[in-house]
C-alpha cells in the first residue's frame, strides 16, 4: 500500500507504537501523522478497514520480526506503528471552562499510560507534564493508554511552577492530591475551570507544586491503607470532580 504524501515524517523523528489498541486508535486519529506500519496478515486483515482509510505504507511480516523491532518482552499483538510524536499543546491553549490533570514528575509509563486512559474516559481536556522526568509518550505508556494517548492532549512544559502559575492566570483553581492533606477531596469545593494536580509515585508533590497549588485534598478512604497508587489516585479524584466540579 502507497503512504499518503501528506503522512510523511518530519525531521527522520518517529515514536513507536504497538499492540493492537494503540495501534488502531493512532490509525483512526487525524492528528497523527504516520509512517509505517509493521502486521502480520492476521493483524493487517482485522484492521484493513483503518489501513485503508489512512493509506499508511504497510509491511505484512512475522511477530518475530515485529518482536526484533521491541524491547524484549513487549506484547505487540501482531502490530507496530512508526508515526511521528503528536504535538503537543501550549497551557495558553486550554480552553476557558476546562478540566487537566497536572503530573509533577511522574515517571511510571504505566502509571502514565494508565493515567491517559482514565483522563480519555472522563474526557480531560488536557495533560499537564514536564519535559523531564516523565516518560517517553509511545512504546509501553501508548500500550498501557490502551489508546487514550490519542485523545488527549498533551502540554508539555520546562518549568511546571511557572506552568501552573499560568493555569492560575488562566482562572484555573488548582487542587493538589495529597495523602496528608487535612481537607478530603469529595468535600472540597470545585468548579471548573479546574487542575487536577498530582505528584510522583515516590515522594508526591514536590514543595514548589505544593505552594502553587490554591488548595490540597485527600481521598476519604476508609480502609487501613491511605494511599493508593497515583493512577488508581487519579481514577477515583476524577470521578469525584467531574461529578462536583461546575461547568
């Protein structure tokens, strides 16, 4: 199959994404510019329709030959997309009356990715994230968003203090997941526009986040342990804000 002129790659840069969620959401995305995509005749055939639509240059090969192409252990499923990285957003462009998830150095592609997933099912209008210590957005974290990568946004900033001072300018009320927080998240007052922020797998919050933020909340938990990891933190904050926060 001829690729599309107008899905050619820009500067040699590509992310590669695999198993057969990401790769079908990244083929049916407008926004993602493809490349090429590596299946085997199972996979090319169950996603013809996809291949068809985009014109994106296909290779029918092994799963050992996919394999070759991964890291080891990787379950590709039978599929693997060379694309280039999405764009990201500037926070100037988050819309007036919208609700982000803000992550401070949360390093996890698994948390990450899962993080995405959740942030596309309760349709966060943006991802907050800082150009270091985070995870590359393709691989593993696009498997683990089991598509979401695709429908949400990403901001990726140098310097999340000024970032969130921005979202404050912007009208944003930022609200910090904290274990230790003395208010609990489901009584807290919210409206939107709203930012979710929360901290690192290991340490939380770091301090600078913590000051930028206009208020910190806990999850009620009743059981013995009271922290959970930050994106089983993330689900649960987001189905109680989407529920509370205003339009």
């Amino acid at each position: 199959m001829k690729r599309n002129k107008t899905e050619r790659p820009r500067g040699g840069e590509t992310s590669r994404l695999y198993g057969f969620h990401a790769v079908s959401a990244a083929l049916a995305a407008p926004r993602r510019r493809l490349v090429r995509l590596y299946a085997t005749p199972a996979a090319a055939e169950r996603l013809g329709t996809e291949i068809a639509r985009r014109g994106v240059e296909t290779r029918i090969v092994t799963g050992e030959e996919i394999a070759a192409r991964l890291p080891r252990d990787a379950v590709h499923q039978g599929v693997l997309l060379e694309a280039e990285p999405l764009e990201p957003i500037e926070v100037s462009e988050l819309p007036e009356k919208g609700l982000v998830v803000v992550l401070d150095q949360v390093t996890d592609p698994h948390n990450v990715g899962a993080i995405l997933r959740t942030c596309a099912a309760f349709a966060v209008d943006a991802v907050v994230t800082t150009e270091r210590h985070s995870p590359e957005f393709s691989g593993l974290l696009a498997k683990a968003a089991s598509g979401g990568l695709e429908h949400v946004p990403i901001s990726t900033v140098t310097n999340l203090a000024r970032a969130m001072e921005e979202l404050g300018d912007l009208g944003y009320w930022r609200v910090g997941l904290d274990s230790e927080a003395s208010e609990i998240l489901g009584a807290t007052p919210l409206s939107r526009p709203l930012a979710l922020v929360l901290g690192a797998e290991d340490r939380g919050l770091r301090r600078l986040t913590r000051e930028k933020c206009d208020a910190l909340a806990r999850l009620d938990l009743p059981g013995a342990i009271q922290s959970l990891n930050v994106s089983n933190a993330c689900a649960i904050a987001l189905a109680l804000t989407t529920r509370a926060a205003t339009q």
